[in-house]
C-alpha cells in the first residue's frame, strides 16, 4: 500500500539442488526470512531434472500444470464460505447502521424490510444508492432529470432501463418516505431536538459526532431562550381579527415564525420527533395541531401569547388548500400504492422460456412442463401477468450463481416477491432436469441464509463466515470473472492492476461503505475430494519431486515424520479457490507451524506479514483496537474473521510486511507470524503445515499460548516428543532435529516432575495407570489441554473407571483436568481424587537416556 510503504518480503531463488532438500533450504534461508514472518520462493526454471524413464525432462511447474489439467472443471465440485468483506474490521459500519436505521424506520410505518431486494444477482445496497440519489439532490430532481440509469451505473449495476425502472420502484417503495424523515431529522438537529437517535446514527444524519452536535444543541436551545423572552408584535385588521408577528406552539410552547414555510418546518420537526418516539401511523402534520384554538379564530386571550391568523377569506382560502392538498396527498399515495403492485416482481421460470399462458398456476408460474419456450421475440416481461407494466428486458436477466446470461431456457425466477433471483437449473444446490410445476423458491430464500436483516442486529454477536453454496470449478469461474468485470467496469477479467486492487480492498475494509459479499473455497480438502493440484507420491525418488506438497509434512529433517498419522490440513494438502477480494484474516498456524502455499493459476494474490518475535505486540494491538470483541471471544484472532489495515498496524509500531503471489511461486510462512492476504480475481491455491527442527520449542510455546484461551491444539506436542523417543520409532534423520529433541524430551521430563510434586503436596496420593488409545482424547474440563501424559480425576463422582493396583477405579463421567488445574476439577477432598499417568517418571528418564545414547551413535562423528 502507498500510504504506509510497506515494505516487500525477500524473494528467494534456489537451484536445482537446493530444490531437492526443501527442509534443509528452508532452514537456510530462515535467518533472513523470519525476520519479516513470510518469504517468497520461485521454483528453478530450466535446465530441467529427469523426471522417470521416460526420457522427458519436465520440470516442477510442468509436472504441477500437467496435474492441474487433468482436473475436470465440471466435475470437481466445492462448498464455499459467504464473507462480508465490508464487516471484517467494522462489525457494524456505515452501511449496516443505515440497514439498520432504515428497518426501524420502516418497521414504525407498518412497511418491515424482511429481505434484501436483488438485482443483476446481487443483494441491493440501500445505503449507496440513498447517497447516490442524495447526491443528485433527491429522488424527485432523479426522477425529474431522468438520472436513474446514472444512479444504477454508481452502484455497478446495468445501465439498461428495466435495471433503472427496478430501482426507482425500489427507491419509491422503501427510502422515498425515508428519505423525507430524514430531512426531517437533520432540521430536527439544525433546530437543536434531540429525535432520540443512537450516536452512530446521529453522525450519520448531522456528519458530525455527538459532542459536536450536542455543542450546537446547546447553542441553539440558548438562542430559543432569548427569542421565547422578545415580545410578540400584533396588529389588527380591518375587519377586528388580529395578526401577529410569531405564536407559541401548542405542544412544546416554542415561539414560530408567523410565515407559512416557518409553521411548516415547525410542523415537519414533531413530525419527526413522533417517528422516533416509536408511534405507529403518524398522520400528516397540520396547523391546526400548534396553532392554539383562539388564535386560528382571530381572537385575544387576555395575558395570553397572541399568535398568528388571518382574515376570515384568508382562513377559508386555508382551509380549501389543505383540503386539496390532502386530497392530492391520498391521490399520489393510492397510485404510488397501485405502481408497486404493477411493478412488483412475479417470480417464476422467465416467461421468454417458460410455458406459455394457457398452463399457468398461482402467480403465473409454469405448470404445463412440456410447454414449448417462447423465444426471446415473443415477450419482453418477467411477468405472464401484467407484461405492459413490467417491462424488464430478457437479456439483461444473468443467473446469481454464475452470473451468466446463456442458457435461457434453463432460467428459473424466484417466487418470493421482492427477491428477483434468476438461476440456471444446472447451477442449483440440487440441479433440476425440467421446470418445476406451481411456485418454485430459490435456495436462499428457503433456507434464509445471510439475506434477512433482523432490525436492530447489528451483527457483532458470533460474527463468522457463513455457509455459501456448491460451486463446480466451472460456474465459480464464470461468477468470479463476472463479479471482477462488474467492479472495476473490465472488458477482460484476466487484466491485473495490483496497487488498484488493493487499495479498493482496503477502501472497503476501513470505510464499510459498500456492501460486499463474496465467495470463498476455503479448506477443500484434497485426500476427501481425491483432487490436488501435485500428483500424489509413487515412491519412486525420480518421480517424487521434494517440493510436493504431498510429500513435504514427512522429508527428511521433519518432526512430524514422529507423528506416524494423516492429519488433515497439517500433512494433507488443502486447496483454496478465490475470488477478487476474497481473503484469510490475520492469524497463525495451527500450533504455530510453518506453512507453504503454492498458486496454480489464476489472478496474484497480496500477503502481508509480522514476524513471529512481534507477535507479542500484534495481539496488544488487536486487543487495543477491539477490547468488546476480545471481552466476548478472548481467541478472536484463532476465528480467521478480523481484518485491520497494515498502515494501522504500523502506526502502532507493528513492523508489517509485503509480497504479492503471482502463479508458479511459493509463499512461507514462519512460526508464530500473523499473516493475511486477499485474492486479486479468480484463482486456485494449495496449501500445507509442516515443521522443521527450529519449530519444536516453537510448537511447545504453542500449547502454553492455548491453555490461556482455552484452545484445542491440532495435535498434542507432549505426544509428539514421546512418539520420537518410543522404542521402535523413525530414527531422527538429522543432527539437528536429535539435538533440539532431545532438549524438548529433557524440558518434558522436567516439568511433568514438578507438577506431579504440586500434586503430592495437595494430598493427592493415589495413583493409576491411564491407557491412551488412538482415538481416545482426555482434554481438561478447564482450558482443554490434550492431557496425554498425565491428568486428574475424581473416584467419589461416580462413572467409568481406570485400573488401579488391579482394580477398577470410577473416575466420574469421563471428566478430567490437567495437573495445573486439579483444584477446579470438583469440591471433593483430596483422598477422593486420583492422579493418572501414562508413563511413570522413572518410565520417561529411561527412555529419554535410550534416545540420547540412540543418537549419540547415530550421529556420532
């Protein structure tokens, strides 16, 4: 980002040798690189290794392409996440208060907003389009001016006119009467009424914040107070009626101005103030409501304020016009009331390609499923109904999966009025073979995932990542490109502009104006799916090229070769398809291991990292920058659902790193570095964990850093380091790896002796051997601690039981703690609690003096 100059991570270049031993390479280049958290590798580029019996000489980019061609794009199918780009830093941001505001409103007038319109296949956002409008100076001077094309051109929408008819039918239906509260409102605090709005919603009406507003309330209620003591000017006509210069209004007994446009914007004030006292059906305000009785009849009240009237022909000449205008008032509301209704969406298989007339059921939709298609010639109208008044195009109508305009015979429209979802049949969670008889609802509105804003929810509460819908590789392309096309108004998706992207993501992050919803294939897993982009292992050295992703959680020099086990997303690859703004939060790696990502193809994505030694200050300055969100969720940042810009974090004294991925390049990251990054377009990514030597006190550091939130470890770093030392186990393959487990063995055997003293002392003295199964997972009751080598539980509350000297102990319902939280485990006494071991101390010293001589002659020189 420019305004920051972060600075760019190194970028690493290694030979065809180096390339062969990724471990020792990473472990290299790991003095220079860890300093800023994440580096980048480009793979050697010809001259090319032998790769089989072949002949042919294939490099690694070749070998990764030839697999990736072979995937089916119909075929391969996915699930993807539904994120709010807009709410990532921001849980509730400009556009959500006016939501908000707006369904209050709304609710108050007896017309709820109980889903977001759509339109071009997207979620309508109500407050760029209320700024749009509020821009051209209102609805009416758009209106007028015929900009509505302009106004759906601002919120990258279609130009055609169905698209701008939609939205003014829209406009009229849900912000026209908003839109005149809301001047209301802000003369409300012009005139120093406080209308009883929250303060973000009060920056929103005024652009000022509450103490600047409260300051000129101050100012305006002094100004009040010197007018309410200036003395009223009368005089009397001919006639003996009485006029005066201003009158006291009936109901807050506020001096007004005697001039028509001052009762009418007195009027408009209570207006507003009785919208926001929650009141139901606010009639239109008249005079007659301020103006007190006698004075509307020209008469005095001795000692009484004198107000405003006028000559009896006047007051008759009144009291016509605010007849007419009522009248005229009922009239506009009736044919605004009948326009709606005309224009309303008729949801159902497009009339173009649906039955035809004589077959329809309720609403119109198809029932006669062996009905030939129209063709487009033949209608022009979504609706079988009332096509004159609908008049919205065919070819303008794109399917909200893939967002493509083909196939129209296949297009399905939603029957939920308001909705206006198109679909392609085949593109549907579970595709359809023919048009479907009687209504038919589109998957969103069935399951009412992430559409319906409840008024007043702000979102803050368990904000995450919903779920999105099943995508094959094929439609998520189409969708991607057409979504990046719209955005940045592109002919070709394909073209890339890195510093315009990311300063348009950001935009988006920090001011939460727009409303962005994207889809994301996070976490597909590629032994599951039986899909990757590295072909898997033969065995064969030749063909087993090192930097396989397939292969690197077990190379040579690998901790994790102790584990023995596939865990998925730590030595099983994972493949990530994205979109343009599409992203991964700041976070670390599960129990703080290093990761690899390898782009296959497709649009750049941008990394930002903090290395691992300012992972300290990185978490003091979330918790700083999100105290609420840290107080409900203390391990917010293991979610994956906060993003804050990189220029905020160094202006806290952050040091943030840079680098963009294009494809054919490799980005690490290193233990304990927080990182996070965004996609440019469309693109695939495959990614794992691994480990090298250095990250064995690194994964220690890990456990304890879980214990505190109360987070469960992907795997128990106590079982790892008394895998490595067990009788029978893989020989450390390199001297640095037996040196560093040997310290991680000697610190083990340490502290498990400690705590089983503090054990002691407690009074706790009996003890039983626990059996520790495959599958079996004893996690402490009170921070979730993989308790493998020892726990705490209690034979007085009855349940299953372990051995103890040959006999069966009941240790409650399977409930344990750690050694370090033995006191919260039950108010039981001491004598009723039993301590269970895996391995008894003098068991761990043997076999840590085994490893140590077993290493000493493996290594020796």
């Amino acid at each position: 980002m420019e305004k920051c100059n972060l600075v760019d991570v190194p970028v690493f270049h290694p030979t065809e040798q180096e390339f062969m031993d990724p471990i020792r390479y990473i472990q290299n280049i790991r003095p220079i690189a860890a300093k800023y958290g994440i580096c980048k590798i480009i793979p050697p580029r010809p001259p090319e290794r032998l790769q089989g019996p072949s002949g042919k000489r294939r490099g690694f980019r070749t070998m990764s392409e030839n697999q990736v061609a072979s995937i089916d794009p119909t075929a391969f199918k996915f699930h993807t996440k539904l994120q709010k780009v807009h709410q990532l830093q921001k849980r509730e941001g400009p556009n959500e208060t006016f939501i908000n505001d707006l369904q209050r409103f709304l609710s108050k007038t007896g017309n709820a907003l109980k889903m977001i319109p759509r339109i071009d296949g997207k979620e309508l956002d109500f407050y760029k389009l209320f700024r749009a409008v509020a821009a051209q100076g209102g609805s009416k001077a758009v209106t007028q001016h015929k900009m509505w094309p302009e106004i759906a051109a601002a919120l990258k929408l279609s130009k055609d006119p169905s698209t701008a008819n939609t939205l003014s039918t829209y406009y009229s239906q849900y912000l026209y009467t908003y839109e005149r509260s809301f001047k209301r409102r802000k003369a409300l605090w012009d005139e120093g009424v406080t209308p009883g709005c929250s303060e973000d919603t009060v920056e929103m009406l005024t652009g000022k914040k509450m103490e600047e507003s409260t300051s000129n309330n101050n100012n305006n209620n002094n100004i009040v107070k010197d007018q309410s003591s200036s003395s009223i000017t009368t005089s009397t006509t001919a006639n003996g009626k009485v006029t005066y210069s201003s009158f006291h209004c009936r109901r807050c007994t506020r001096e007004v101005p005697n001039t028509d446009s001052g009762i009418r914007t007195h009027l408009d004030l209570h207006f507003a103030r009785d919208l926001e006292s929650g009141a139901t059906n606010v009639p239109e305000p008249k005079p007659e409501t301020i103006v007190p009785m006698y004075v509307l009849r020209g008469e005095t009240k001795g000692g009484a304020s004198a107000a405003i009237v006028q000559n009896s022909a006047s007051n008759r000449k009144r009291k016509m016009m605010d007849e007419k205008q009522s009248q005229n008032q009922e009239a506009r509301k009736k044919r605004r009331i009948e326009m709606i209704k005309s224009i309303k969406f008729d949801c159902r298989k497009a009339p173009t390609k649906a039955a035809n007339a004589k077959g329809r059921g309720k609403n119109g939709s198809a029932m006669d499923v062996d009905a030939k298609p129209k063709s487009k010639s033949d209608s022009k109208s979504k609706s079988g109904k009332n096509e004159a008044s609908s008049n919205i195009d065919v070819e303008n109508i794109m399917c909200s999966i893939c967002e493509g305009g083909e196939d129209e015979d296949q297009m399905l429209l939603c029957d939920t009025e308001g909705c206006g979802n198109a679909h392609h049949m085949y593109c549907l969670k579970k595709p359809l073979n023919s048009v479907p008889q009687g209504d038919w609802y589109c998957d969103e509105c069935v399951e009412d995932l992430y559409t319906r804003h409840e008024p007043g929810d702000g979102g803050n509460a368990d904000f995450g990542f919903g779920e999105g819908r099943e995508f094959s590789l094929e439609s998520y392309k189409k969708m991607a490109n057409t979504f990046k096309k719209k955005w940045f108004e592109l002919k070709d998706s394909s073209s890339e502009n890195v510093p315009q992207v990311e300063n348009e993501f950001w935009r988006i992050v920090e001011t939460s104006e727009d409303f962005v919803k994207v889809h994301y294939g996070s976490d597909i897993c590629t032994a599951t799916n039986n899909i990757s982009g590295f072909p898997k292992p033969l065995g064969i050295p030749e063909m087993d090229y090192s930097f396989n992703l397939h292969l690197l959680a077990t190379s040579k020099g690998s901790p994790l070769r102790f584990l023995q086990e596939e865990i998925s997303g730590v030595t099983i690859p994972m493949l990530y398809v994205g979109m343009l703004f599409s992203c991964f939060c700041w976070h670390t790696e599960d129990n703080y291991l290093y990761s690899i990502n390898y782009l296959h193809f497709g649009s750049p994505k941008s990394w930002y990292g903090v290395p691992g030694f300012a992972a300290e200050k990185f978490e003091s300055v979330m918790n700083e920058l999100f105290p609420e969100l840290f107080k409900e969720s203390p391990d917010l940042l293991h979610h994956l659902t906060t993003m804050v810009s990189p220029c905020d974090l160094v202006s806290k004294g952050v040091p943030v790193y840079h680098q963009v991925q294009y494809p054919g390049e490799f980005i690490i990251t290193f233990p304990q570095a927080y990182h996070a990054g965004f996609n440019h377009g469309f693109n695939c990514a495959e990614s794992v964990n691994f480990a090298t030597p250095d990250w064995l006190p690194y994964g220690r550091k890990a456990g304890c850093r879980y214990r505190k939130t109360k987070r469960s470890a992907v795997f128990s770093h106590q079982e790892l380091i008394c895998k490595a030392i067990a009788p029978g186990a893989v020989d450390p393959d390199c001297k640095e790896l037996a040196d560093r487990t040997i310290v991680e063995v000697t610190k083990l055997c340490e502290n498990e002796a400690r705590l089983r003293e503090k054990i002691t002392n407690e009074g706790i003295t009996r003890l039983a051997r626990m059996t520790k199964g495959e599958d079996e997972n004893r996690q402490c009751a009170q921070c979730n601690f993989d308790c493998y080598l020892s726990a705490v539980c209690c034979s007085a509350c009855g349940g299953e039981g372990v051995v103890e000297k040959g006999k069966t102990v009941p240790i409650g319902s399977g409930k344990v703690v750690c050694l370090r939280h033995s006191k919260n485990l039950c108010k039981c006494k001491p004598d009723k609690k039993v301590l269970l071991v895996l391995k008894t101390l003098n068991e761990l010293e043997q076999l840590k003096n085994s490893f140590i001589e077993k290493c000493g002659k493996l290594f020796a020189a």
